[in-house]
C-alpha cells in the first residue's frame, strides 16, 4: 500500500477528488459504543445521520452540505429518561445544520441556517418547559438558550461531534509518493474535549472491488488530566479506517477505535462506526442560488460532549 499524492482537481496525479454530485442524498447508520476494562460494553448511542448535497451556481467547486439526524437510540431503546428526552428535543432542535464546503472538503465560514435553528429551539423550549418541571429541565433550557444564541458556539460544539470529526476529516493532503508525513486527527474522545492525534495516515492507490479508496490512520495523543481530577499524562491511540466513494470522494463506511488511559478516563475503549444505508437518492429542492448539474447504561457525556 503506498500513499496516494493528493492536487487540486484536474492535475495529473490526483488519484480521488471530492466532487459530489448535486441533489444527492447519503443515509448513515451511526454507532458509538464505550467499553470499560476487560471489553465489558459500558454503554451505546446509535442513530442515523442523513447528508445531503447542493452546489452553487456562481462559485466554483464550492457546496452546501446539509446534515440532520434521526432515529436516536440509547442502549438499543428510545429515549425515555429525563435526560435523554431533552438531549433527543434538543437534536431535534440543532439539526439539520447547513454549512458552506470546499473541493478539499473544508469548511467555509459559519453556519448558514441559524435563524433556522434559533427558531426551532424557541419551539422545543417552551415545549419542553411546558412538559417537564423542577431544575433539571430549566437549567438545561437556559444552558441551551446561550449556547443556541451563538452560531459560532454551535460549530464549536458540533466540533465535539465524532460523526462530525469523521466526515470533515481531512483526507485531501499533498503529499510525495511514497511519503505518508504525520497528520492530525480530531476525534471527540472525551466530554468537553476535542483530541488531537498525530500519526500516520495513507491511502490506497487504487480503488477496491467495492468502488472506494480506502484511508487508514494510525495515531495517539498525549492527554492531561482534567484540573481539579487525577493527575499525570499518558498516550491515548486512534485507528480509524475510511472508505471513500472513488466517484465523488464522499465517506461510504468508516470505522475508528479510540484506546484512552484508565488513569485519565473510566472508559477503556470507544468503537465509532458509520456505514452508508439505502442508496444514493435525489433531493426535492433547490434554494434559488445553487444548480442542479447533469450526470447497559445510557452513555453518560456525550450530550455534554456536543452541547458544552
């Protein structure tokens, strides 16, 4: 397996470009499941992610991505304790979030609908105050209505997002080759933090019998102990693979396993997969400015992880 040069489009050593096709739909099963020393599986999140795409008319190689969510599971059941009935109204609330991407799959700016969410979130609210008393709910609702005030605020958190981190991973690096240079790797490892791993990441130079180019990264972080908790450092380690559609560049399946110290955190392992359900559809609309182009416990911080 050698590493695969990454240019801009066009060029006569790109191997895999990010070129989704306008209109069209991706559906993802999602799991997340954390597991304590000696695999004993101490919780699982599960739910489905839906991405969509639209390009712009008058900007080139330029696309609006819209992600929603759906279907939350916590232990394999629908919500029914407090806690997890506010995090479902809350995702219900924050998605679907719609930001600008490059042909690198970068993202450009903010988001783009938050009025949108501002306003779906005043609903959510006054229902939900309307359904739950006592200071459990109105301490939410109140930690909501700041962090739903500040767009920037919501993208910082949705950087705390492991699907997030994943599908915005950044595949399309320059590159000798046979070099496979140290990358960074954002993966939402613990509540409130963001890790950054540093290791190898290469890419297979041809496609496979299934039609994707597949990435693996190998990498590991130092952690620090949270102020005021145990304190020391040690490694923690990430292996995550991902298959990329060899037409347009877009996340098929992924898969990524997260090793943390025990020193630092009660959870030995978390195990992230994502893979691509149904096929490829159309969607029903256009906004005026883009172009259609022819051709078990329930898992305790990971709503803090998104909402901190």
């Amino acid at each position: 397996m050698k590493s695969t040069t990454f240019d801009t489009p066009g060029t006569e050593l790109q191997r895999l470009t990010f070129n989704p096709q306008p209109r069209t739909h991706r559906s993802y099963g999602v799991s997340i499941r954390f597991y304590e020393a000696g695999e004993k599986l101490s919780s699982r999140l599960d739910y489905q992610a839906h991405v969509s795409f639209e390009k712009y008319r008058h900007q080139h190689q330029c696309w609006q991505v819209t992600i929603d969510r759906s279907d939350l599971y916590f232990d394999r059941h629908e919500p029914d304790l407090i806690s997890e009935q506010l995090a479902a109204a809350s995702m219900r609330a924050l998605y679907p979030v719609k930001v600008d991407i490059d042909h690198r799959n970068h993202i450009l700016g903010g988001l783009k609908n938050h009025q949108e969410i501002q306003q779906r979130w005043a609903e959510a609210a006054a229902n939900l105050l309307d359904k739950f008393e006592g200071t459990l709910a109105r301490a939410f609702v109140e930690k909501m209505n700041r962090q739903i005030e500040d767009p920037w605020r919501i993208l910082d958190a949705l950087n705390n997002d492991m699907f997030w981190n994943i599908f915005f991973h950044d595949r399309y690096e320059d590159r000798s080759e046979n070099e496979a240079p140290a990358t960074d790797f954002i993966f939402a490892a613990l509540p409130y933090r963001r890790v950054v791993f540093n290791g190898q990441q290469t890419l297979d130079e041809t496609p496979s019998d299934y039609g994707t180019f597949t990435l693996r990264y190998n990498g590991k972080a130092q952690l620090t102990a949270i102020p005021g908790e145990q304190p020391g450092q040690a490694n923690a380690s990430l292996q995550a693979q991902l298959d990329l559609d060899k037409r347009d560049g877009v996340l098929r399946y992924a898969t990524a396993t997260c090793l943390l110290p025990t020193q630092l955190q009660a959870g030995e392992s978390i195990r992230f997969s994502a893979y691509r359900i149904g096929n490829e559809v159309e969607t029903e609309q256009l906004s005026d400015n883009l172009v259609v182009e022819e051709e078990s416990k329930k898992p305790k911080g990971f709503w803090q992880r998104i909402f901190n």
